[in-house]
C-alpha cells in the first residue's frame, strides 16, 4: 500500500498579544468617525457652501456635459456615476441630495434642473429611473474657472481620478441657498437668503473690510425664504447675523375675505418655510375634532401650478376671522420656528460664523480664486506668446528654417539645428517643427503680429492686476455684480418687527369710528385708533415713513392703487392698528400689503386713495405713468362688489409711478424725470375722465427718459423737492448716489405737455435721477429695511448739483404735520 505524501510544515504564526486599552480604542475609532463625518458628509465648506456630496454631484454633472443647453438624462444615470467615481456611499444618499437642488421650494437658487416628479412639500420625489436632470444655469457659476486653476484638485476615494477640493463659486451659495445636515456631536441650519441682498453685502464688503455688522444688514436685513411668509421678530436674526447662533419665527401670508356670498374666510397665499398644505389641514382637522379650535366651517387647499399656493378656510358666521387667524398661528404649523446654526468647515475645521464672518470668508476666497485665475492666465499668455514670437522668427526666413530641416537627418537633429541657427528655446523650435504649410501665407504673418500684440497688451493688464490687490477687489465685485443681475430676483419673505395687535375674540359690532389709513414706504399697512392724524411734533423718527395716508372709519373701505393701474378695495377694518399720538409712529405694528392685497409678478403697490364719491374735501384722484401720462380719475362710486377695478389703460410698457387723492381746492401737479427735469402745472388743466380713459400728455421726456415721481402739493404750502442721482449702470441698493433737498418755490410751473425745468445737475459719473419725491417740508427718507437716513438741508439751487448721502436710500415720505383731529 502507497505511502502517503506528509503534509508540509505549518507556517510559523506570531502569537504575540498586545493589549490595548478599551476605553482609548473606543475614543480613538469614535474620533476617527467623527472626523470623517464632519469631513466628507455632513457639513458644508463655507467658501463654496456645498457639502461633499453635492460638490461632487455639479463636478459629475459638469463632466457628463449636463449644461443647460443640453438634454436632460436619466437621474440614476447621474447617481451612478457620482457614486461609482467620486461618492463611495449609498445611491439613496446621493440622489436626496440631487433632489434637494433641483426642488424651488428648499432652494432659493435651484443648482440642478429637474424634468420630472422631483417631490413636494407634501409627497417625496419619483425614484431616480423616472426623472430626469441636468445642471441650472446657475450652477454654471459654481464650476465656471475650474479649468484655468483656480482651485486645487484632490484624489478620488480610489487614487484613479481627481475632484475639485472646492468649487469656485462666483456667488456665496452658502447665504443664498442654505444648508442643513446633522454631524457627530455638532449640526448646522442655515436659511436660504436673496441674491440680490447678499452681492450687495459682499461687494460693500470689498470695498470696505472694516464695515459693520449694521452697515452689512442694511443690505442683508434677514432670510429670503423660497416660499415667501413673513418673518415675525427680527431680534434673533440680528442674534444669529452676529453670533451665529438664533432663532426666528415664520408665519404664513394670509388675508381675510369673503369666500362665498353670506360668509368670510382666511384665505392662506404663502406657507413657512418647508411646510406644506397637507400638513396644515390635517392639523387642523384634528384640532377641530378635538374641539381646541372653532370657528372653522371648511377648509379646502385650491392650490396648483398656475395660480399657487391657494388654502382657503371658511370661518362661521358670528366668529372674528382675525382671532380665528391667530388661533390658527399659535395652534398650527401656519406659524414655525427656525433655528438658525452658522457652523461650516473654514480650512477643515468647523466654526460658528456671523454674517461678516461668513461674507468675510467667501470675499477671501473669491479673491485668491481670481488672483489664481488672471495667473492662470499670464502663464498660458506668456507660453503663447513665446510660440508666436518664434513663428514669427521662421516665417520671416521660412527659405532657411525650410534647408535646416531638409538638411537635418532626423526631428532632432531639425529641432537642435533650428534652436542654434535662430537662436530659438526647445519649445519654439519644436513649434516650428508641428507648423502647417498653409500657416506659411503673408495672411497668417498679419495673423500672428495682430495675436502678438493683443497679447502683450493682454499680459500687461494681467500684470497690473496681480500687482494691485484693490483692482483684483475691483474684478470680484464686478463679476459679483454681473451675477446678481442675471440671476437675482425680489424679496419674497417679508420681514416684521413684531406680529402687531393680535385680534381679540370680541364682538363683530366695531363702532364706526374715524381713523387714519396708512402706507408706509416699506408697504406696511395700519390704522390710527381715533381720528387723529400721525404727527411729529419734535419727536424723534425711529423707524419707516409714510407713503400714504387716507381719512376713513373702522368699518370703512379704501383701495390700494399698483403700478399696473389696478384700484384694489381694503376693508379698514381688517388693517391692524396702531395706538394714535402725536409722536412719530413706528408701522412695525402694521401688516404687509402683501396679506391683504394679492399682487402679480412684478406688481407693486403705490398709494391709498378715497373710494366715497361723496367724501368731504376730496375731487377724486389722479396718477402719471412711467412714460410720461397724467390723468385725473372723475369722483364715482367702485363697481358693486368688485374687489379691484382699473383706473387707466395702459399701453405696452407702461406702468403707474404714482396716485394721490385730489382736495377739492386746487393744487399743483408735479412730474419729475429720471432725466433730472421737474414740471409742475395746476390740476385744472387736466379734465377728469373715467376709469376706462388713457389719460392724457403730462410731461414731454428727453431720449431714455422716464418719470420717477409723481405728487400734487399746495401752493400754500411750504414744499421741497428732494432729487437722488446715480449712475445707470449701478446696482440697485449698492450706491447712495448724491441728494438735493430744494424749496419747491424754486421752480417755475409751466404749460402741461411741455419739457419742465432742470432740477438736478450731475456730477460726474452721475447720468440718471434713480429717485424723487415732491412734499411737504417735513420729508423722511428710509432704507429698504426702514431705517431712518438723514436728508441734508434745503437749498436754494434749484439746478444745483446733490451732496453725497449719508446712506442708501430707497424711499422718501413724510410725516404729516401737528396732530389734527378731524
């Protein structure tokens, strides 16, 4: 019998156990995790505001060719090659992301454009074989310099491909959109801003590192949210833009208005931020079954793509709509709190940053992107220009370089000859080798001296700016300029100081009282408690001015005139109030126009006016176009039951500047063009016409002109005219421009339809009246936000040039004179 083979020795193993500590294993392995979750997943880099993931997502993207001139392709096509280079982590995970930058509803500037079911704030999205995606127009900021080094690339988890580290983000994505996520012993919540408010705050910034956490606000004076609202209390916001850390509450728009012939409902416009309809009606139902909330008959959600968001909630006859309202704030998700959590990477290391800080970071940033890429470009300048010169060199003697390379055994020996007989580097030489004989023309010689010299002129203006660091400051505002005009759009959330006077459970029986209407210049809306007029009596003016201001009664009617001719009604008694004084009054208490008036896209509203054709003391109401029209509405009563009417027809490209109540004593109307030409004519040379009518020629504008204010003053009374020039070419809210404050008597009236009388001289650099405003002297300029600017005193030059502002303004009003009581 066959022995068996013996089975080979077994390999010597060491045994050695080292023991290790369990409490120091576990803290060194939670470390490590924590660190890699902070890093690669979780929380966003503050120079570019993107997570891994999405950065990731927009680099893929942009290899694939997803512009938005391209087609669409399938979204797990994307996810599947994000996750197979760059991501080696879950499909699921990759997609949300996606998703979330293709949704309106969660970014303000949506990075990916979505074709498909991409979800809403009710349901989630369709899986990824149903949608399709390709990048947003604005995404092509995020990547546009990726090629020219402007940032450092980093191996891929593999080592096989590299990634960018960061994008170069010509905007700051991290203000504009937001971010959330949630990290190992730390998480961030940011919300979304306006575009057009933050460029305005970094490119303040540029120019002036040391500014202010107050001079940035008047820029960024809170969160734009993508679905509107309102922002009630702006405290935390201010907390939040200095430490990093607040919280605000968000309310949804909402107006009371009869929703059928016998009965009143709420009907809700605008939700908070990431709350949809169905989750306010289920609350809302189950609030009612639980007998916590009454009041309520019905509610229905009328909400689709053209007309919006819709909710409408009947409330039962003998119930107060208004208290019902803020029953439903305090008991649904109609009112939400956000807590705002500034924590991003800065250099790999998480912080809590302030607005400035943030700012800060991405204005460094951006620098070091643009110095990166003009050195990009010298380099390649210089290279190209080298290779020219050489060209030139052998076109000049092409007849030699021609024997050389005949003569020369191999490409070598060509190129060594070549670079000793014309005295030419390694690389001209080579060039020279590479060229094409159609490249030998007298056309191409012209060719190459033209490219020569652009680029010489090219290389020196690269030069400078790399040498300069304030114009390198001066070619990141631009381009943060050029940014925000393509792509920014209005606030949509408005922002309140307080929530006003919350309605009462009370009786519907208000006693009919007189009061004053007001409209300020940041469009809120209140009411005086009495008939006292709003006065400033020597008190000192805190906050906002008045646009408008209309005697009424409680249980009364006003409308709203907007700038495409429309008359809107307002029930008085719907409009929050305001205590009367004689002291300067702060509108914080008031509420939007936007929750009682529903505004198109680009619509505005302009003044209040009487609607009583029989109100003592008035002789209806006049307006002006844009193109230069005046009309004066005859007095008649509204169509019954209408909620708006027009006041004017309009031709293409018109809108209305301004509306005012006319007394029935007569007064002076005045036009001022953005040419810096002011006219002024009696209102009696304006015959009344109907609400259908056109109206007639106010003012003869110059080329370009248009007019920018409209007002009707008395003549015996004490006005001023206050002119803003600017520059045309100047970004809305970034230039304070140049104020003239002059009697009105200064200016002599003349015949309608005719040029008017120069108002405004510019100065240099000035080429456009940007705002204006005819009244009574006690006249109030504000910010956008409100803040009070002070306005220089009145001069006699009526033609004289302004005198730089102390601030950015962006409306004027005025206080009406001492308290009267009607």
């Amino acid at each position: 019998m066959a022995r068996r083979p013996s089975a080979p020795p077994a390999p010597q193993i060491d045994e050695t156990i080292v023991d290790i500590d369990v409490t120091d294993e576990m803290r060194n392995a939670f470390l490590e995790y924590s660190v890699s979750v902070i890093h690669s997943r979780a929380l966003p880099d503050a120079r570019d505001g993107l997570k891994p993931v999405h950065r990731r997502i927009l680099w893929s993207m942009s290899e694939m060719g997803l512009r938005p001139d391209r087609g669409h392709v399938k979204s797990s096509r994307v996810v599947g090659d994000v996750m197979g280079k760059y991501h080696p982590h879950g499909d699921t995970a990759i997609y949300e992301a996606l998703v979330r930058m293709a949704q309106p509803f969660a970014m303000r500037l949506p990075l990916v454009d979505g074709h498909g079911n991409f979800g809403s704030l009710d349901d989630g999205p369709a899986a990824s074989r149903y949608t399709e995606a390709r990048m947003a127009p604005a995404a092509l900021h995020m990547i546009t310099g990726l090629s020219e080094d402007t940032v450092d690339f980093v191996p891929n988890y593999d080592e096989q491909l590299t990634q960018p580290g960061v994008l170069p983000a010509a905007y700051p994505n991290l203000l504009v959109n937001g971010t959330t996520g949630i990290a190992v012993g730390m998480a961030t919540n940011m919300p979304p801003h306006n575009l057009g408010e933050v460029v305005a705050a970094a490119r303040h910034l540029i120019a002036h590192p040391e500014a202010s956490l107050t001079e940035l606000m008047r820029f960024v004076p809170g969160p734009d949210l993508p679905g509107g609202g309102r922002i009630v209390g702006l405290e935390g916001i201010r907390d939040a833009y200095l430490t990093g850390r607040g919280t605000f509450r968000t309310r949804a728009t909402a107006r009371v208005e009869k929703t059928s012939a016998r009965r009143r409902g709420i009907v809700v416009t605008e939700l908070p931020y990431l709350v949809g309809p169905e989750k306010v009606i289920e609350k809302v139902k189950d609030l009612v079954q639980a007998k916590k909330l009454q009041g309520i008959a019905d509610i229905t959600d009328l909400s689709d793509r053209q007309a919006g968001m819709q909710l409408v909630i009947e409330v039962k006859n003998g119930f107060n709509p208004e208290a019902v309202l803020e029953d439903l704030y305090r008991l649904t998700p109609m009112e939400d709190s956000f807590g705002i959590n500034n924590v991003a990477l800065v250099d790999g290391t998480p912080r809590t940053m302030g607005l400035k800080e943030l700012l800060t970071v991405y204005v460094d940033f951006r620098i070091d992107v643009v110095r990166r890429r003009s050195q990009h470009r010298l380099d390649r300048a210089l290279e190209r220009l080298h290779l020219v010169e050489g060209l030139l060199v052998a076109i000049l003697d092409i007849d030699e370089v021609i024997q050389v390379i005949r003569s020369s055994d191999d490409a070598g020996t060509a190129r060594d000859r070549l670079m000793v007989v014309f005295e030419l580097s390694e690389a001209q030489a080579s060039y020279i080798l590479d060229l094409q004989l159609r490249r030998l023309t007298k056309f191409s010689r012209l060719e190459l001296e033209k490219e020569q010299e652009e680029l010489r002129s090219a290389i020196e203006e690269l030069r400078e700016l790399l040498a300069n660091d304030a114009s390198l400051r001066k070619v990141v505002s631009a381009e943060l300029a050029a940014v925000a005009k393509e792509h920014g759009t209005p606030r949509r959330t408005v922002l309140l100081e307080s929530a006003g006077t919350p309605a009462a459970a009370a009786p519907l029986e208000v006693t009919d009282d007189p009061c004053w209407v007001l409209l300020s210049t940041t469009g809120m809306l209140a009411r005086t408690a009495d008939a006292t007029r709003p006065g400033i009596s020597g008190a000192r003016v805190t906050h906002d001015a008045i646009a408008s201001a209309v005697p009424a009664t409680a249980r009364g009617e006003v409308a709203v005139v907007t700038t495409r001719g429309r008359a809107v009604r307002l029930s008085v008694l719907e409009i929050p109030t305001i205590p009367g004084t004689d002291a300067a009054p702060s509108l914080s208490g008031g509420s939007p126009v936007a929750a009682h008036v529903a505004l198109a896209d680009g619509e505005e509203s302009l003044a209040l006016v009487t609607i009583d054709p029989a109100a003592a003391g008035r002789a209806g109401v006049a307006l002006a176009t844009a193109h230069g029209v005046v009309k004066r509405v005859a007095p008649e009563a509204p169509p019954a039951r209408a909620t708006d009417w027009p006041v004017i027809t309009l031709k293409d490209g018109d809108q209305v500047v301004g509306a005012v109540d006319l007394p029935a004593d007569d007064v002076e109307l005045v036009l001022v063009a953005s040419d810096g030409q002011l006219l002024h004519f009696p209102a009696s040379a304006v015959r009344p016409q109907g609400r259908s009518a056109g109206g007639v020629a106010g003012i003869k504008l110059g080329p370009g002109a248009r007019v920018v204010a409209f007002a009707a003053v008395s003549p015996a009374e004490e006005n001023v005219a206050v002119t803003i020039a600017g520059s045309r070419d100047a970004l809305p809210g970034t230039e304070a421009g140049s104020i003239k404050v002059t009697p009105f008597s200064e200016y002599p009236g003349k015949g309608r339809a005719t040029g008017g009388v120069r108002a405004h001289r510019f100065r240099a650099g000035e080429d456009v009246l940007r705002l204006a405003w005819v009244g009574p002297a006690h006249a109030r300029a504000a910010t956008s936000a409100g803040a009070a600017v002070r306005l220089p005193e009145a001069t006699g030059k009526r033609d004289g040039s302004g005198e730089p502002a102390a601030g950015i303004i962006a409306a004027i009003g005025a206080l009406p004179p001492a308290p009267v009581t009607d």
